[in-house]
C-alpha cells in the first residue's frame, strides 16, 4: 500500500475551487467534524451573506462535503492523524484545510 500523498487534499481543494471560483472569491469557513467510523458527521458554514444561496445551488456544498469525507477515510486508511475535525477557509480564490486535534471540539462553539 502506497504511503500518505500530503499533497492529495490541497490538490483536490485547487481543483474545487477552479471549478467554483465564483465561490471561493468570497470569504468562508467550513468547520468539520469525524465520527468514530471516520466519516464525515457535521459541518458548520460561516460565509459572506451574499454567496450563501449560491454555495447551495451551485453544488460547490455538496462537492466540498463529498471531498471532505473522502479526506477523513483516506487519513483513517493511512493511519494519519489528524483525522477527526478540521476546518477548510476560502478567500481571494484560494482553498486552505487546517487539521485539527482529534481532542479539539470546535464544531460545539
């Protein structure tokens, strides 16, 4: 089995926010949380009230939580940690991911 590509989520997230530039133009953060399967079990959306509709309608939500949860399993099939929380910040067209200790609980603030 092939070791952890620490390149593999930021890859992803350049790719998704080229898809969505229109999105990830504008300010945002998405906390997430794990659950004890690893997979993905919450998020909390904090964004520019003007693109709010918008993330829904244009399917960037539902690609961001499907690449989210594909992080989650590859870390948990690589045995990497980090894997339980984290939080992805868009701005000025750019994606970024921030792991999180599993021991944090930023999603209950």
């Amino acid at each position: 089995m092939p070791g952890y590509d620490k390149e593999f989520e930021q890859t992803r997230l350049n790719m998704l926010a080229e898809q969505h530039r229109n999105i990830v133009g504008s300010k945002g953060e998405v906390c997430f949380e794990a659950d004890h399967e690893n997979r993905l079990s919450g998020t909390s959306w904090t964004l520019d009230d003007d693109i709010f509709d918008r993330v829904s309608e244009s399917g960037f939500k539902l690609h961001l939580m499907e690449l989210l949860d594909a992080f989650i399993a590859y870390r948990a099939q690589c045995n990497e940690s980090p894997r339980k929380q984290g939080i992805v910040r868009f701005n000025n067209g750019a994606m970024t991911i921030e792991w999180l200790n599993d021991e944090t609980t930023q999603l209950s603030h």
